[in-house]
C-alpha cells in the first residue's frame, strides 16, 4: 500500500519539475524579448536625442520674444480697457 503513496508522491514530483522547466522557458523568451525591447528603446532614443535639443533651443530661444509680444498685448488691452471707459 504504501508504495501507492510513494507513486503518486513521485508523480507530483515528475508533474513540478516538467510545469518548473517549461515556466524556465518561457522565463527565458520573455527575457530575450526585454532585452530586444531594451535595445530598440535605447536605439529610438539615440536618434531622437539631438532633434529633442534642437526643440529645446528653438523653445529657448522663442521664450524672450514671446514674453514681449505677452507684455505688448497686455499694455494694448489696457489701453483699449481705458479707452472703453472714457
């Protein structure tokens, strides 16, 4: 009788390692797929890099003249708002 016990304890022993290795395995393509998404990231990002800093000097640039025409439409509006109530 107890070599019953012992067949089905060796058989849940056969069951866990076959469901360990094929978890393994697919462990192992999910991380070949990180680190192929890893690289296609890195490499996206190299070629963005320098157009992004020339968004950021263009937006640098246009800062100072966009807060003078900010100024100019207020001093404008102010005037118009006293003219109004004259």
């Amino acid at each position: 009788m107890w070599w019953i016990a012992g067949g089905i304890a060796a058989l849940g022993l056969v069951v866990l390692v076959v469901a360990l290795l094929a978890t393994l395995g697919s462990l192992r393509r999910f991380a070949a797929a990180m680190q192929s998404l890893n690289r296609r990231l890195a490499d996206g990002q190299q070629r963005v890099e320098p157009r992004l800093r020339e968004l950021r000097k263009t937006a640098e640039a246009l800062q100072e003249p966009l807060v003078a025409a900010q100024e100019k439409a207020a001093i404008i509006q102010v005037r118009r708002g006293a003219a109004d109530n004259s």
